[in-house]
C-alpha cells in the first residue's frame, strides 16, 4: 500500500519552492502557513503581452505573412502621408477618401488573422476551431467603414453652414494617389475573408446601377464582358467614383472657386462608402446570429426528405443548421428510429446525404421507445374478489376492476385495508374525473391511475 501511495504526485508541493538557505524555515517551525487561490503546478502564468507576442511570432514565421506585414506597413504609411495632406488642404472630400485607406489597415489585419485561424486547432473552450473570429473581424470592419460615413456626413454637414477654403495643391496628388494605394492593396494582397464576401454577399446599389451601365457597354464592347460581368468588385468601384468625385472637385475649384463642390462630394463617398459596406455587414451578422442561409435551405430539405425515406428512420427532430464561418456549414440534427432498426447503418445513411452540404455535422439516433412502465401494482399476491354490494349487484360476476396503489404519504406506506372498507368504497357513487382518477375521500388513501370505464 505505501508504494501505491507513493506514486500518487503530490501536487501542491510541486508547485512549493523552499530555499532553506536564505531563511525559508517555516515548515521547520511550528507555525502553519496556508495557500490561497487556485494552484496550477503543471501550467504556469503567462501574461497576456507574452501569449500575444508567441502568437505574432507563429503568424509570422509563414512566408505569405511576412509578405501581407509589408503591405500593412506601406499602407500605414501611406494613411499617415494622405491625413497631413488632408489637413495642408483643408478638403473634407479628401478625408473621406482617405477613410477608403485605413479600412484597408483593417482588411490586411483581418487576413492575418485568417492566417492565424489556419494554423490553430479545436480547443475545449472553442470546440469548432477559432474561424468565427475571422467573420468577427470582417463584421468590426465593415462597422468601422459605416461609422467613418457617418462622422464624414457630421463635419459635412457644418462645413455646409460655414464653408471653408480649399488649397488644391494637393487635392488631385491626394486623390490619385489615394486611389493607387488602394488599388495596390486590393489586388496586391490575398485575403481570403475580404474575397469570399464579395462574392456571397448580396449587391450593394452602387452596383446594380453600375450593372445596368456594363450590360449596355458590353453590348457595343463584347470584349469587356469579363472584366465588367457579372458585377464589379466594390472595392474597386468604390475607388474609382471616389477618383472622378475629387477630379470632378479640382475642376470646379480650380476654374470656378467653387468650395461647396468639395462639400458634396464628400457627401457623396459617404453615401457610396455606406451603401458599399452596409450589405457585407448585414451577411457577416447573419453569420455571427448562427441563421441557415437562404440559398441552400431549399438543398436541406430537399436532403431531410430524401434521408427520411430510408429503412428504420421514422421522424427528424430539433434540426438547426447555421453558417459556422465563411463557407462553413455546421448543423446538428436528432434522428428517430426504430427498435430492430441498425443504428449505425442509419447513421450512416444519414450523414452520406448531409455531409455534402454540411461539412461539421452532429447526428444524434435514438430509437423509438413505445413501452412504458405500467403505473399499477398490487400489494398481495393472492388476487382479491370484492362481495356482493348492497345493491344486490354481484361484482363477482362483473369484468375485472382495475388494481389499486397505496397512496403514499410523506415516505410512509399507508396500511392496508380490509376487504370491507373496500366493499365500501366500491360502493359509494363517487364520479370519475377527466383524467380517469376516482375522487376519494383522501382518508381512505387510495386513487385509480385508468380511465374511466
């Protein structure tokens, strides 16, 4: 027993440090020391400055990271250069147009993150890997991009009651080189999260107007069907109508001195900025509110219903099927089968039919339990024949009454009664309730569990 005991680990000593020699003698003494709070002997603390600069240094050891850090910094620069020039010219248009830039410090973070997303693994606290956190960072980016709309209109709006100068020194430098950086940034960088949104998300109105030019362009120009059809990236729409507004702006300013052109058109990427993120916002919310998405809720019940059709398989319940992360479907589902049915060939069957559509997929079977406990029992085994009554009827001859159960009063058994107390309650005209039980007098303790005959 004692070398059982021993190799049990201590674990609160293991984690205890004395050093002797420089005085630590409290277990040497005769006064008691206690421990307080949790003890983690086998995990010790990290800061979080400390888990948060290991995790930078993972993303960073991939090459493709290294690469999106480079234009993250060209950007930041970039956005630095565009707001003193910004305010050297005193252009509200210019400012929003540099709001376009530091969404793109957003967009390059939100594809680190999704480089960071690839190489983690399912833990006990996130059980479905940490991709959410991707569509949480695009949702947080598209907010931001609003927000900025907002403020823009907001300045608008007091620039309008007091309009202020306009340098055009910069104006059209700012603009063109605002929208080259962009561009770069766009193309030049691969973010998966930014590009499956674009593609998934429904079309903002910029867009469908813009769609309806390229039709009737490419009707005259069949050669830029590819390049204009089925609908332009947003990004780069966004780009270029934010470019014609400040060329549209110098020209003004600079011929006619006309400030408020620069007013308006700030107005006007503010609105276009809005309209462009606002339909990405409400797809990643859809996403992070665990919704089915629409177009495929006609391929699951397609699917449910085909599945229900197979042998053993009697009833789906409690179905839910939610969009996990970007162009991941998660559902779980609980199947109802028969008592001889196969369970793990109905499952099988069941999850051939999902997984095509539902990449993560919980399938829970169980089968059907019709039997149920029978809620009588007698208290002898010796059956029991009531008397004759006093109305002459012979009870003998009658079909058999149900048994009784005791009623059971605080844990105690009731005793029994003899068979002339029970002459007597078969006697007494007491009415039968809905649900089938005899209204007793509760002194006599007892009660019929059927139904009314």
């Amino acid at each position: 027993m004692m070398s059982g005991y021993s190799s049990i680990p201590d674990l609160i000593s293991s984690s205890v440090n004395l050093d002797l020699a420089n005085g630590d003698q409290s277990l040497l003494t005769s006064r008691k020391t206690y421990t307080s709070g949790t003890i983690h002997p086998f995990t010790p603390a990290r800061s979080t400055l400390h888990v948060l600069k290991g995790e930078i240094s993972s993303v960073l050891q991939i090459p493709e990271a290294k690469k999106i850090c480079l234009f993250l910094i060209f950007n930041i620069i970039s956005s630095i250069i565009l707001l003193l020039w910004c305010h050297t010219t005193n252009s509200m248009a210019l400012t929003a147009y540099t709001y376009l830039t530091i969404f793109d410090i957003f967009s390059i973070l939100t594809c680190l993150l999704s480089i960071w997303v690839q190489i983690q693994k399912p833990t006990p606290a996130f059980s479905f890997g940490y991709e959410r956190f991707e569509v949480l960072a695009v949702f947080a980016s598209t907010m931001l991009a609003q927000l900025g709309s907002f403020f823009i209109l907001k300045e608008s709006v007091e620039a309008l009651l007091q309009q202020p100068e306009i340098h055009t020194g910069r104006l059209l430098v700012g603009g063109v080189f605002a929208c080259s950086v962009h561009l770069v940034v766009t193309f030049g960088v691969k973010n998966r999260a930014m590009n499956h949104i674009v593609a998934a998300s429904s079309s903002s109105w910029l867009q469908e107007h813009m769609s309806d030019m390229s039709e009737s362009l490419c009707s005259v120009v069949p050669g830029l069907r590819k390049l204009l059809l089925p609908r332009i990236n947003p990004f780069v729409l966004i780009a270029l109508t934010g470019g014609v507004s400040l060329f549209v702006t110098y020209i003004l300013i600079d011929t006619k001195l006309y400030y408020s052109a620069d007013t308006w058109a700030a107005v006007g990427i503010a609105i276009m900025m809005f309209g462009t993120m606002a339909p990405m916002s409400i797809y990643t919310a859809k996403i992070l509110l665990q919704t089915t998405p629409s177009h495929i809720l006609g391929q699951l019940d397609k699917v449910l219903r085909e599945a229900s059709t197979l042998d053993g398989v009697l009833e789906f319940r409690q179905e839910h099927f939610w969009t996990l992360s970007f162009g991941t479907l998660a559902g779980s589902v609980q199947v109802r089968v028969r008592r001889d049915a196969d369970e793990q060939l109905v499952l099988a069957h069941v999850y051939s039919r999902l997984s095509n559509l539902v990449s993560l997929l919980t399938i829970q079977i169980f089968k059907d339990d019709w039997t149920r406990s029978t809620g009588y029992s007698m208290m002898s085994s010796a059956p029991f024949i009531p008397a004759a009554t006093s109305h002459g009827q012979d009870r003998a001859n009658s079909p058999p009454l149900p048994p009784f159960i005791p009623y059971q009063g605080q844990g105690v058994q009731a005793p029994m009664t003899s068979a002339v107390d029970i002459n007597r309650i078969l006697s007494s005209q007491a009415p039968y309730s809905q649900t089938g039980r005899i209204n007793i007098n509760p002194s006599n303790q007892y009660s019929y569990m059927g139904g009314a005959s």
